[in-house]
C-alpha cells in the first residue's frame, strides 16, 4: 500500500500563470479533463488556485479570480496526513510541493481515497505517466485481470507486472518487451500456471497490477526492459534476495 503522497500525486502538472485571461482558463482546463490548477509565479511556486466555479468575471485575469492561498501539501507526506487535511479542510484538492515550496504535482481526494482502500491511482488520459529514467509515458497501474487488459496498448511496447504495493519502485516483479502488450496481459491473466517456471512464480502472487508501454520501435523497447530488468535484479520485490 502507498504511504506518502509521492507515490500517488499526478506529477504531469498543468499551471496558470497569473496574467492568464480568465476567460481562458475554463477551455484549458476542459482540454486536460481537469477542475481545477493551481497558479504559479515565476518560480514555480503555487500562489492560489484556479477553478471552473471561479471563473465568473472573465474582464479579469486569473490572478484575479483564483482561490488564495493554494492549498498544498509535502510530496514527502503520509496518505493519511493528506486525508486529514482533505477531510478538515473540507478541500477537493490538494497542490503537492517539494522542499523549496515549488508545485511538483497534483493530489485529488479520490487519488486520497484510492490509496487508503489500495487502489491503483488513475489520472486524466491527457496526462500520460512520464518516466525520465525509460524516456517513455505509462499507462495507470490496473488490475492483472482479464477484464482489464483492454487498458493495455493493442500493439507493441513493454510490460511491467507489480506487487500490490502501488507505484513502479523497488515492487517489479516482471518486465517484458513484447510484439502486442494487450494480447500479453490477457495471456497472463488467463493462464498464469502454463508459463515458464520463474514467471509462474511471478504471477502466482496475489493482487498483481499491470503498467505498459506503447513503443513501436524494437530497439528502444528492448532498452526500456533492460533498465527496468537491472532495476528489477538490483530492488528484488518484497520476499525476495
């Protein structure tokens, strides 16, 4: 189960700047599939928050019209901390900062909820999961079930099976480039037992997740595995040495 923000915040960020039209904001956030965004100055640093219900005098500008101060909270806080300040605050959502105070992601209160019943964090399609250290977007983490592998890419890329602990890190369990994910997610879902030894061993765990790749070019996948397969040897999941 996840236990501090960072493992659940949506880290594709979309800001305001201050000087931004208000009557703009409303088509931008209906564009990215969100509520609301937080407003940053020139450091990055959120000073309020902008919402669809705040945007009623559109001569103004965002700044004008933004909810102050943002409410925010430390990627390094405790799940529960967060549902504390949700619940007391009676807030929707929350602007995760790092240790200098600048916006590094968003937290909603059912990405909250999601956590404390150890569910898979979703995020708007407009904000794919972008990994710096694979140099690709992921898809949310699902279920290893068959009724989930239509949420895998329906064509070539790299496939990623986790324990029940929620996030990539040091909980991989599996890593494979293959010629259509989809079709793969399906085969281990449904028939797990007729696999070979050390993947059987990796699907008999319960509460498997699936996260995937979609990456047409052969080389590139067969790199992406590799790093995740180093990150897999050098942090072996839990009950493994």
């Amino acid at each position: 189960m996840a236990r501090t923000i960072d493992e659940i915040m949506n880290t594709e960020i979309l800001s305001v700047p201050p000087e931004l039209p208000a009557r703009e904001v409303p088509p931008l956030l209906r564009s990215f599939g969100v509520s609301a965004a937080p407003v940053l100055d020139d450091d990055g640093r959120p000073i309020g928050v902008v919402s669809l219900r705040d945007v009623l005098d559109t001569d103004r500008r965002a700044r004008d019209v933004m909810t102050r101060p943002a409410a925010c909270v430390s990627m390094s806080a405790t799940i529960e901390a967060a549902a504390a300040q949700v619940a007391r605050g009676n807030r929707h959502r929350l602007v995760v900062v790092d240790g200098t105070g600048a916006a590094v992601g968003m937290l909603s209160t059912l990405d909250v909820l999601r956590a404390l019943l150890d569910v898979p964090t979703r995020h708007p399609e407009a904000f794919p999961h972008w990994d710096a250290s694979t140099g690709t977007s992921w898809t949310d983490d699902w279920p290893l079930e068959e009724e989930s592998h239509g949420r895998a890419p329906d064509g070539p890329g790299v496939l990623v099976i986790l324990t029940d602990h929620l996030g990539l890190r040091g909980a991989i369990v599996w890593v494979e480039a293959c010629a259509n994910v989809r079709l793969r997610v399906r085969e281990y879902a449904t028939r797990p037992a007729r696999q070979e030894p050390p993947l059987a061993r990796a699907l008999s765990r319960q509460g498997l997740r699936f996260r995937a790749s979609h990456v047409e070019d052969p080389s590139s996948r067969a790199g992406i595995a590799a790093v995740l397969q180093k990150r897999l040897e050098h942090v072996p999941p839990p009950g493994e040495t």
